[in-house]
C-alpha cells in the first residue's frame, strides 16, 4: 500500500520516547495521506499497520492490521510500519548546503524526513537516517552550493558516497510535494534529494 499511500497506523506504544517521535513525524505524514492514530484502551480499531507495545507492556487494545510491527527503537518502529510488510527500496536523502544545511529524504515516495542543521553535522545526521530507515540501498546528493565543502567532509567522515547535485534548477523547477513547505531551502533539499 505504500506506492498509493493512504494508510492508517495504529501506535499502540506509549512510552515517552515513541510518543515525541510519533509527535514529530505526524504532521508530515498526515500531509502525505498517512495517519498515525493514537486510541485509546478498549476501542476497536481497523487499520493497516499496528506498531505494538515493547515487551512487558500489557496489549489492551482491539486491532485488526494487516501487518504489526515491533520493535524497541521507535524510530526504527515507525519507519518499518511506513514500509509494511515489506522494506523500502530505496532511501534518497538531498542536501541543500548553505550558512545551515537544509536535509530532506525521502524513503522511496514518502517524504520521512525535513531539518536543517549545522553543516558539520550533515554525516552523523545521514548515517543515522540511513540505518534507522532499513531500505535496501541509499543514495545521497549534496547540492554544490556555498556550504558545500564543510558538508562534504561530514559525508566524507562518516564514509557516505554522495553525488554533487547542480542547484541552478531547484529554484526553478521545485518538486511538487503534497507536504507545504515554504522554506526554500528546505524545498531546495527535497528536489535536490530527487536528482537523478
């Protein structure tokens, strides 16, 4: 179901942790037609993925999915159920270099990912998402604007291969996306992660 989207998930993990990332992920994938329901004990609920509780927490829930997952790291957790039942093919990830880099990835058509961090910080940020995301492979593209060379050596550093992506194009064909953004830099990630 991942290629038309519309899918429902239900998060049935309450732990502190796995709620700030069910919090920051919501909004993005409710824009890309992906809900993450949070219900309540005893009610009943259809969906397509269930994200179970870690060991030794009490299941008190009515969930009829199609697939469920489970697993301790909850970043890892809601990105297999945004994959369910299978894995995702591929994970592009783009880099819009600047006084801050802007990223955005992208596991195949889903939009997973938005941030701008300090240039510095783009390697250990791009490794991160590449093992918690579990696609089977990664492409990166680093646009190769002002910024570039910091951001480079921070790829460089974690051993990420990346691609040198033109920016000239970004500003004028942006990629059309469902998610609004308005940030142009962080617009400028989101084409530049789609570089061919």
């Amino acid at each position: 179901m991942v290629g038309g989207l519309a899918r429902v998930i239900a998060w049935l993990r309450g732990d502190p942790e796995s709620l700030m990332v069910v919090k920051s992920l919501k909004s993005l994938l409710e824009a890309q037609d992906v809900i993450v329901l949070l219900p309540d004990p005893g009610v009943k609920v259809k969906c397509d993925v269930v994200v179970e509780p870690i060991e030794g927490a009490p299941l008190e829930f009515h969930v009829e999915a199609r697939a469920s997952i489970r697993d301790p790291d909850p970043w890892r957790a809601i990105f297999k159920a945004l994959s369910a039942p299978g894995v995702f093919k591929i994970l592009r990830v783009g880099i819009d270099p600047g006084a801050r880099c802007s990223i955005a990835a992208y596991a195949d058509n889903i939009l997973v990912w938005l941030e701008k961090v300090e240039c510095r910080k783009v390697g250990p940020r791009v490794k991160w998402l590449v093992e918690v995301v579990e696609a089977e492979s990664y492409k990166v593209n680093l646009g190769g604007g002002a910024g570039f060379e910091e951001a480079a050596i921070s790829l460089s550093g974690e051993s990420l291969a990346f691609t040198i992506a033109l920016e000239s194009w970004t500003t004028s064909r942006p990629v059309q996306s469902k998610v609004n953004v308005k940030d142009p830099d962080l617009l400028a990630a989101m084409t530049i992660a789609l570089y061919r």
